[in-house]
C-alpha cells in the first residue's frame, strides 16, 4: 500500500501527525481426537491500525479491509474519534529513535516442511502417548499450530519500521487411570526450528507427570520449606511485574508505588526485560514506534524501573522504555519477554538441605486468589513432599497461600535450568524459605 498517500490525505483533511500499523498473519492448525482428524483450519487475518492527532486530539481508527477506500475510512474515523475525545493529546506521533536493533530470525525452513509431515509427527506423537503405559486411558488435546506474521510501522515523520516471525507447537496431554483415580498432564513444546522438536523426549515427559500424580493426598497444614516450580513461579512473577507498570503505580493501585531504588526482594531476585534476545518472543520497536531495549527491572532485589510508554514518561519527566502496547483504542503499557536469573545449583543440589518441604507443581484460581494491590494471595495447588533432601509422595487437595512481596523477600535462589515459557518468560524453579500449606 502507498502509505505516503495515506499521510497526504490526512494531512488535507487536517490530521497534524499521525501513523499506521499493517498487520498481516497466517496460521494452521490440526486437532486429533481419538486417533482421527477432530479439526483441520487454515486461516488468514489482516488489519490496518492507524491514529493521529486532529485539532490537538488523538483519534485512532482500525479496519482488517486492506483496500483502495481504506484509507478514506480510517481518516474519517480518526477524526470522529478525535472530535468526541474529551482528553487532549499530550505526547503527540513519535517520530523515532536515535537506533534501533533489527534482526531476522524468521525461519522460512518452516513453511516449506510437507503439511504431510507435520502431521505424521503429531499422529507419532498421539500413537506413543497411547502405547508409553497401560493406565494411559487416553490421549486428549494432541494438536499442532503452526503461524506467521508480518508487522510494519509508518508514520508521518518517515519512520518504517518491520517485523517477520514464525512459530510452530506441539500441545499434548496424557489421561490416566488407575483403580478410582484419574490424573491428566498437559505440556506445550514451541520453535521455529522444526529439527529441534525431539517427540520421545516430550512423549516421556507428558506421560511420566501425569503417573506420578496418583496416590495424591493433603499434608499436614504449616509452614514449609518451599520449592516452587518454573510453570508456577512464572506466573507469580508475572503478577508481581504488573505492579511494574507505571500506570498502575500513577493511579495508585500498584504495591510497588514509592519503592523505587528501594529493596523490595531478596538479592537473590534479578529480573530484566531483553525484547531484543535471540528468542520467538525478539522485538525491536513498541506500538508508538519506540526502539525497545534490554533493561533490568529488579537487580539484586533492589527495583530498577518502572515500564513506561510515552505518556506516562512524560507523566514522571522520564524517558519511555518501549513498553507502549495498544490497549483497546488507546496506547497502554506492557511486558515483554522476561528472563528471570537462575542459580548455580542444580534441581537436586537446591532441594538437598530441605529435611521437610513442599514441591508446588500445579495451581488453580491463581487469578481469582490474588490481591493485585495487596500482594496476598491463595490458590488451590498439587505437588509433592520433599524429604530429606528427595521428591516423595504426591500432594493434592492442598492450598498454597501468602503474600507475593514477602514471599519474594523470602526467595532463596532458584536452580540452574531456567525455562522459556509461551509466554515468554525465562525461568527457573524457585526456592523459598518458607510458605503457608494448607493441608490437613
């Protein structure tokens, strides 16, 4: 598309700055159930995102028709939305960094792998779920989702902007039964590099959890040395990295307002943000068209920054971070790609001392039992006893609870096998000195 038309066009009708985002993706997706194809899709989305500042308002306008009258639509539509604003624009278009960081890691390997093959692997992978055990009842959810997407940046001042990326992933899980009881484990595995997909290995991993889940009974209520897993740990910190947020801290509902520089963790707790890491989750420019940049949120214990997009920069006489994500109609702030810095220990090393403790391998409600203000929080979870120094008996029907500030004052280290989850978080599993079971 000509986007200098869009500019002169909008500039005619008397739209000051303003910019356009081009998204384009498409995606695959297959679905087993019972050894037979549940769902095929093959699918593909386009949208145009464009905003402006009109009489000293911003307006913002979005259509997925990517055709010749596109552009009328969006310029009337900024300027509808920019009329009935009742907030003046205080930052205005960006019109770009000093540098930015681009790379391409887009593997075009991917798309030209036989669909054929794709799903001959995903039917391997529902065939050794079903033979890797007898109490294996069943194996639900196998299904492969393969996408790509193309994302480009313009504004009125010049700046382009681009992105390509690519990914593919393997869901499984694994249904088991034995006598009365029956558990279920499900696991995810995604790249972009096909050849790394090892299915024995994920096979395993899925069916062995779910096995070890049997024979699950509550503990004794108290006080335990607490191991907590990287699944677990990551959303924990993803509650705390909200509170990060410096909208949240500006209106006043953040538990972090006023503590910066301040020591809020353990000196164990380093946490940084590196959108520009050699990951799926790489991305070198915000939705203001802002240059990301790697950047320690917590260092030692001792928070760093807050995140900020270029209003609530401007909001605290700061620079933005490159943290500014369309919200809505609205540019809002968020996280990108977390690496949380492991230990030197390995799993086995970090759990010998415990003579008594708990394993947390799962949870639930999570999002219902956390304070976001407060930091408090309780969950239902399952696991596993630690005993002198060892994983033990299987846990469930049990409750973890406490406060996410103290918990995190209380973190002994973590292990040396940090995970990339799906969302993008890089993480280990994680050691507290002593957290509230409720049990029996």
């Amino acid at each position: 598309m000509n986007m200098q038309k869009f500019f002169e066009l909008a500039k005619a009708r008397g739209i000051e700055e303003s910019q356009v985002q081009i998204g384009k993706s498409s995606s695959l997706s297959i679905r087993l159930f019972h050894r037979e194809i549940d769902s095929y899709k093959v699918s593909s989305s386009q949208y145009i995102l464009a905003c402006g500042v009109y009489n000293g308002r911003f307006g913002s306008a979005s259509t997925q028709k990517l055709t010749a009258d596109a552009f009328e639509y969006l310029i009337d539509q900024i300027i509808l939305s920019a009329t009935y604003s009742e907030k003046p624009n205080e930052v205005g278009i960006f019109k770009g960094s000093e540098k930015y960081h681009p790379r391409n890691l887009f593997n075009k390997q991917l798309g030209q792998i036989p669909v054929e093959k794709k799903l001959a692997t995903l039917r391997e992978v529902e065939e050794a779920i079903y033979a890797a055990d007898p109490r294996i009842t069943d194996a639900d959810g196998v299904s492969y989702s393969e996408s790509e997407s193309v994302s480009e940046f313009y504004n009125s001042y010049g700046l382009k902007l681009r992105q390509r990326t690519n990914h593919y992933a393997f869901v499984a899980g694994a249904v088991a039964r034995d006598g009365e009881e029956t558990k279920t484990y499900y696991d995810i595995f995604f790249d972009n590099d096909f050849s790394k997909f090892d299915k024995e290995k994920f096979v395993k991993g899925v069916v062995e959890k779910a096995l070890k889940k049997f024979g699950g009974q509550p503990c004794l209520s108290g006080k335990y040395p607490t191991i907590i897993d990287h699944d677990v740990a990551s959303s924990l910190i993803g509650y705390f990295l909200s509170s990060t947020i410096a909208d949240e801290v500006q209106r006043g509902s953040s538990m972090l307002k006023g503590k910066l520089g301040q020591k809020i963790a353990s000196r164990k707790l380093t946490i940084e943000e590196r959108p520009l890491a050699k990951t799926l989750f790489y991305s070198y420019f915000d939705d203001e068209g802002v240059a990301t940049q790697n950047k320690a949120i917590v260092k030692n214990g001792v928070l760093q920054t807050y995140l900020y997009n270029r209003e609530t920069a401007k909001k605290d006489g700061v620079e933005s971070t490159g943290n500014g994500f369309w919200a809505g109609s609205k540019i809002g702030t968020d996280v990108g790609q977390i690496f949380v810095k492991p230990g030197k220990q390995s799993f086995d090393e970090m759990i010998a001392d415990i003579h008594e403790g708990v394993y947390i391998t799962e949870v639930a409600g999570l999002g219902t039992g956390m304070n976001a203000q407060s930091g408090d929080f309780s969950c239902q979870a399952e696991g596993y006893m630690i005993r002198d120094g060892k994983i033990a008996e299987p846990l469930n029907l049990i409750t973890l609870s406490g406060n996410l500030l103290k918990m995190l004052m209380d973190l002994k280290g973590f292990d040396n096998n940090p995970v990339l989850d799906s969302g993008g978080t890089s993480i280990a599993n994680m050691y507290i000195k002593s957290m509230s079971i409720g049990g029996k």
